[in-house]
C-alpha cells in the first residue's frame, strides 16, 4: 500500500475529528431515502490506484486540494449563501440586507453604484444619472452608518464589491464598527480590492496600474497588523468570464492576475506567508456543468502548487485557494426570464460540485433590470434547495473519481498551465494588460460566441430557438428617479455641518503621504474618513498625485 | 458612390460594460463598415464632438448601468447644440421595455434589447443609410 496515501489519510482523519469539535456534522447518521449510509468520504478501492490518487487528487484539506480546501467541506457547514444586493439609498439597501439576513441568507455582500466605484461623489458632474442606478450610493462615513444600521458587524461577514477606492471603503468599514464597539480586529469580510480584471474587463479603474498596486500592497500589509481577519482582496474571474471569456481563459487570467499581487506585495517586503492566507478568489459559473466543475478543481491545484513549489510558501492556509462563485449574468437572456432560474439552479449545482465556500444565485430578471425583492427570494430558495433537499452536500467531492470529470479537470489545467507560462513570458500580469493581451483575447471569445448563438450552432433556449411571442416584463425594480436629488442634498447638509477645516488637514497629510511612495496610505485614509471627508475628495486628492489611468 | 458606411459606437457614463459594444463594432466591420469606438467613459458632449469630426453615418449607444434615461436624451441634446442632429442614433443594453418609448420619443430612432441579433443591428444601420440617401 502507498505510504503516502495511508499517511494522508490518517492526516485527513485527524483533521475531520478536529472539524467535528468545533462543528458537528449536520447530520447524524447521513443516509438517504432508502437508507443507505453515507460515508464523509469516497475513495478509490483499488490499491494500484493509491499513488496516482494521492498525488494528484489528495485528501480533501490537503494538498494540491483539488478535492476542496476543508476535510469535511459541506459535511458540518454549507457554503456562505451571499446574495449580492445595492440599490438606491443606504437607506433602503439597509433594508434589503436585512430582509435577506431574516430570510436565511448567512453573509452580505454590498453592490456600490458607479460613482461611487470610480471615486465620484453624487454630486459630480460625472455622476450625473447613474448616482444609485447598480448599486447603493455612499459619499460619506455617514451613509456607511446608514447602510450598516442594526447589523452586528461581530456576526456577520460582508463582501464589499469596490476596487480603485477599496482602501476608502474598508477605512468607512472600519470606522462604523469601531462606532458599533467591534475592534477592528474582530470584523470579517472582504474587499474585491482586484484592480487589474478592472483593466481587462470591468471598467471601474481609477489610476494607472502602478499606484494601484501600491495601495493594494499598502492594504494587504495594513490588514497584515491591524485587520487579520479580512479577506484583502478577492482576484476575480467573474467579470472576465462575463466579458466572453472561455472557462480556462477565465482560471488562467485570475490566476496569472493573483501572481501579479504576491508578485507586487513581496516585492514591497512582505513575506509570502503574511498575506498569501488572506488572498481569495472570486469565479463565475455557466451552463456547461462539467467544465465548470473541471475548472474550480484544476484552479485549487495550480494555485496550490504554485504557492507551494514556486514561492516557497510554508503556511498550508497560503496554497489554499478558497473563492466565491457567483452564478453567470451574462448566460441570463431577456425572453422567457422564468427560464433563467433553471440555468442558475444548474450554475449553482456546478459550483456546489466545485467546493466552493459561498455562493451568489443570480436572480431571473437581471437581464432586464436589478433584481425584485420576489426574484432575489427565488435566487436564494435556489441554493437553499440544493443545500438542503438534494443531498449533493452529503459526501465530499462526490465527482471525484468519474473518468470524464478527472480528465477534464486534467486539460483544463494543462491549458490554464499554458496561458500561464504565454503571460509570463510577458513579463506577467501588468505587462500582459498593459499590452492589451488579455482585453484581446477575451473580446475574441466573445466574438466567436456570439457568432454560435446567430449561427445556431449554440442554442440558447428561449431566445434563439423555441421562442414564444414576446410577453411584457412587468414588475421589474427600478430605483426611485428622486434619489439622486435627496442624495445630493444630504451630501451638501454633511459638508456644511462637518469640521471643514479637520477635513482640509486630513486631505493635505494624505496627499502628502502619496507623494511619498514609502508611506501607507491606509492610516490617512482611515483618518480622512473619520473626518467624514467624502469618496469623491479622498479619491481626488489621489488623483491629484498619481494621475488617471485612460486605457490600453 | 459606395462609401463605406461610418459608425460611432459609443459608452455614455460610468457603465464599464463594454462586450456588448465590442462585439456589435466587430459585426459591424466584418459587415464591410468603418467603426470608431470611444471606449468607455464618455461624456455626452464628447460623443458628439467625435461623432462630427469622425463625419459618422450613424451613432450606436451602449449603456447596461441604468442611467440610459440620463444619458442617451444628453447625447441627442449635444448634437442638437452642434446642428449636427441629423445623424440617427440607435441605443442598446439592459434597457427596459417600458423605457423604449420615452426614448423613441427623445429621438433615437431604435433600441435594441437583449437577444437581438448583431445581423439585425447591421441590416438596420445599412437600409437607415442607404434609405436616407435615396
């Protein structure tokens, strides 16, 4: 028998007993409807197989991980049902945070509008239209209260969708719950805090790739001393996936993207082990279920093996890559919306199959606008039924092992192997975007896809096949043409009754410190927030020293 | 005769949503048109101002954030300043059907929604200008 299997296992067991302390497996025995027992784990039976199973399959928990990241994954606990949510006013997005906690949802995840992305207060000329329109509009510390009233930030987790001003927004966080008596050391959460899928795919950049880095550096080695239990940054595939990218392309990007900020970040000193534990990953999730599956587990091996064997990393929670899938927007169409719930259901399931640690449901009329509040329900019963009813979270990995499945996880990292070794003889990531690379062939993707859907080579149902006449959309959500009028007044009464002249103090010594490339920012920023200086100077200020990225 | 028809396709505001867009430009070309993308974050009044110099046939809009009800009237608005609101304008995205209207009624003279064809778009664009210059 292999020893380094039997050894694994033990470890694997050990491990599972220490989960079970402190979280004991939801049920007690697992069986199914005709009574037959479910094991944690299913192994290969045959052990001439043992060798070649321990070393590219693993135990769960161990590595390359391609089987999940926890012993026991969805055994004691289910994924992080996160719903993705932000409309309008603070106000009435705190009240959608906490209709979703009531109805079961376990973490938020926060959704910004534009202006506020890109660093512009409602009040911008820039702004004007789209204050409130994707997501809820924050100027100042106090919309941040607004937004986060009544939710106990020592309890929940909550995902900030925000990059350039990522450091602003952790500050804002940061500040409300000190106000609330939870030390800055006790919050959890994360920030998408990715700059370069912005680059390539999202849009939302603010300054030119180096001063980027450098304030995600800054952030990382901040959070390192004073914030340990956040997520620095979530390096998302998600949003190169919905510009038209293929699965591979998708894992190959985010992964060549995530080695341009350890990259970055040893280079400003820090040590692998201080912050690669912190990095975690954001996929998407599209109709091919298979492929789907094969990439989350050939991802957690590359990524694995890079940090093990490339850079050294010692700390086993720096090889882990943990991420959050949210089911594929882009897959949503228009015509016959019920349709889509189907499609997120088998997103979904993908994802479940694929380890990941939490999950966002799309909801079937996003397509044509932000979701309803009945439409964001069904997005979230969708995981609820397949955490509870389907039974697919009883045993771990239970893919593992089917011919097809192993050897497609096989290929796709063989191919996401190669995308990587093309960007780095590029010179990486930043060289890559800067060039264009990525941008181009990912339109390309989209383009060839496109080309199959008019072709009907690819049939989307509903839309380019078995279509119905054109049924009205009623009841869909839209965001109050009022607000940005209220908004705007409400910024104007915070700056007239702050302590301008603190304001104007805080903004010099950031800018001072900007202009020092040896300085964390992160300590003027977070006094600058607290002097209740807005988004939109904060990140003018920064401007002002590191200038506007204009594209590729 | 037979000059090769020039086409805008621009991104009024902050919506950095721009697949969409590139994949209509692309149709557009390979369908044997000149097309100038803005790239993203453009204003209404530079949308315009380049859609005079480039001497442009017709302007495609591209907005998926939501605001197209700000955004694509402020567009029109620039040409009419600029007597230059003889150019059609057609708009695409995430844009509800209950919007199409008050949109029509600004003077753009289509929305494509969702689902819709890129041929569709193109043959549209080419009777459009092939029409007016009859």
């Amino acid at each position: 028998m292999s020893e380094h299997f039997t050894e694994q296992k033990k470890t694997w067991e050990q491990q599972s007993e220490k989960v079970k302390e402190r979280f004991p497996e939801r049920k007690d025995p697992f069986t199914n409807l005709s009574g037959i027992p479910i094991e944690p784990l299913y192994l290969p039976e045959n052990e001439s197989n043992f060798d070649d199973y321990a070393e590219k399959l693993g135990f769960p928990g161990q590595y390359p991980f391609t089987r999940g990241i926890q012993p026991t994954m969805y055994r004691n606990r289910f994924w992080t049902m996160r719903q993705y949510a932000g409309f309008g006013s603070a106000r009435e997005t705190n009240e959608r945070f906490r209709y979703l906690l009531d109805q079961g949802q376990t973490g938020l995840s926060v959704a910004f509008d534009l202006p506020t992305q890109i660093g512009y207060d409602s009040d911008d000329s820039m702004a004007e239209g789209e204050v409130g329109k994707v997501g809820v509009a924050i100027d100042s510390l106090e919309d941040m209260e607004i937004l986060l009233d009544q939710i106990p930030l020592d309890k929940v987790s909550t995902s900030m969708t925000i990059n350039a001003p990522a450091s602003v927004l952790l500050c804002m966080y940061i500040a409300v719950a000190e106000k609330q008596g939870v030390p800055k050391e006790k919050i959890t959460g994360t920030i998408q805090n990715d700059i370069l899928k912005e680059y390539i795919a999202r849009g939302t950049y603010i300054y030119p790739p180096k001063p980027s880095m450098r304030l995600i550096t800054n952030i990382f080695e901040y959070c390192r001393d004073n914030v340990p239990k956040f997520n620095t940054i979530s390096i998302s595939g998600y949003h190169i996936r919905e510009a038209g990218s293929t699965a591979v392309q998708e894992a190959a990007f985010t992964i060549a993207d995530g080695l341009a900020y350890v990259d970055a970040a040893l280079e400003s000193g820090l040590e692998i082990d201080e912050f690669a534990p912190r990095l975690a990953f954001f996929f998407n999730a599209h109709n091919n279920f298979f492929e789907e599956v094969a990439k989350f587990r050939a991802a957690r091996r590359v990524w694995a093996d890079l940090m093990k064997n490339k850079y050294k990393a010692q700390n086993e929670k720096s090889w882990r890559l943990r991420f959050h899938t949210q089911t594929g927007g882009s897959t949503l169409t228009a015509q016959q919306p019920d349709n889509n719930i189907v499609r997120v259901a088998l997103q979904a399931l993908s994802a479940v199959m694929g380890g990941t640690q939490s999950l966002h449901t799309n909801s079937r009329d996003e397509a044509l606008a932000l979701p309803t509040e009945e439409s964001a329900r069904i997005a979230l019963r969708t995981q609820q039924i397949i955490a509870h009813e389907s039974g697919v979270a009883d045993t771990v990995d239970p893919l593992a092992g089917s011919y097809y499945v192993e050897q497609m996880t096989d290929e796709v990292e063989k191919q996401i192997r190669e995308y990587l070794d093309k960007i780095e003889d590029m010179g990486g990531a930043v060289q890559a975007v800067e060039e264009g690379y990525m941008q181009r062939e990912i339109h390309q993707a989209a383009y060839e896809a496109q080309k199959r859907i008019e072709s009907k080579e690819d049939i989307i149902v509903g839309m380019n096949e078995f279509t119905t006449d054109e049924e009205t959309h009623a009841d869909l959500l839209k965001v109050d043409e009022k607000l940005e009028q209220e908004q705007i007044e409400r910024l104007g009464e915070i700056r007239a009754n702050r302590d301008q002249q603190l304001v104007d103090e805080r903004l010099k010594d950031l800018k001072e410190a900007a202009e020092n490339p040896n300085e964390n920012l992160m300590p003027h920023i977070l006094a600058c927030v607290k002097a209740y200086a807005t988004v939109g100077e904060i990140c003018h200020t920064m401007r002002d020293v590191f200038g506007e990225y204009t594209g590729a | 005769m037979n000059r090769k028809i020039r086409v805008l396709v621009a991104k009024p505001g902050l919506d950095g949503h721009d697949r969409g867009a590139l994949v209509i430009a692309q149709t557009l070309r390979d369908r044997g048109m000149e097309v100038i993308y803005t790239g993203l974050r453009q204003s209404a009044a530079q949308i315009a101002q380049t859609a005079i110099q480039e001497d442009v046939d017709v302007i495609g809009l591209s907005s998926l954030s939501g605001a197209h009800k700000s955004l694509f009237p402020k567009v029109m608005e620039e040409l009419r300043k600029r007597e230059a609101e003889d150019i059609p304008v057609i708009g695409g995205g995430v844009i509800p059907e209950e919007d199409i209207q008050f949109l029509l009624d600004h003077g753009i003279q289509r929305i494509f929604t969702p689902g819709t064809p890129m041929t569709a778009v193109a043959d549209f664009i080419e009777e459009k200008v092939q029409g007016d210059s009859v």
